[in-house]
C-alpha cells in the first residue's frame, strides 16, 4: 500500500512538473515551450491570437508538417510568403492523405504560428 501511494505521488509530482516550466522572464511556458509572451507578440499582428491557437499550430506543424520534410527554419522565409506556402502545404497534407486531417481553422493556426515564431521573432 504504502508503495503504491509513493509510486502515485512521485507520478503526480513529475506530471505537475512538466506541464509548465517558467522562462527567464517569468512567464510560464506550456509543456510545448510556448509562452504567453510569444501569444502577445503575434497577437500585436493578428488580433485575438490565444496561446491555444498557437499549441495548436506547433501540434499539427509537429505531426504534419515534418511527416513530409525536415523542420524549416521559420524565420528564413518571409512573412507574407508564408501567406502563400502554408495554405499550399495544408493541401498538399489534406490531398496525400485523402481527407481533409487539417481544417481551415488549424489552417489558420497552423499560419499563426510559423509567422509568429518565425519572421515575427525576430
């Protein structure tokens, strides 16, 4: 008993651990190393950007973007031709896997945040 009640107190403990991890700044990041100061800063260009929205960009570049080639450096290409190259990309995804596996709003997200931890980081 006494066992398995360290064993779930140690797993509790490492799982509150890695949930949020504080930066320099002292703003909390997320498990994906996303911070609020990255949603602020994109939210400056695109009105109403949350940390989620961009969780959810970083999951599906994560997933699908690197399932077809290696990571880019985001902040190599510019920011109004990621307007162009990402939708392009999102259906390139969608038409090799003959089903829409990334919508309009992860999309958009997807969008968000590669311009925004990309040229925007800058």
């Amino acid at each position: 008993m006494k066992k398995s009640t360290v064993i779930l107190c140690a797993l509790a403990l490492a799982a509150a651990c890695k949930s949020t991890k504080v930066t320099k700044d002292g703003a909390g990041a997320s498990s994906s190393g996303l911070t609020q100061s990255d949603a602020d800063r994109g939210a400056a260009k695109f009105d109403g950007l949350t940390l989620a929205q961009l969780e959810r960009g970083k999951e599906i570049d994560d997933k699908y973007c690197t399932a077809c080639h290696a990571k880019k450096n985001y902040k190599e290409i510019g920011f109004d031709k990621l307007n162009g190259v990402v939708p392009n990309m999102v259906g390139k995804a969608n038409k090799k896997a003959g089903a829409e596996v990334i919508s309009t709003e992860d999309g958009e997200a997807l969008l968000r945040y590669i311009q925004t931890m990309g040229p925007l980081s800058k």
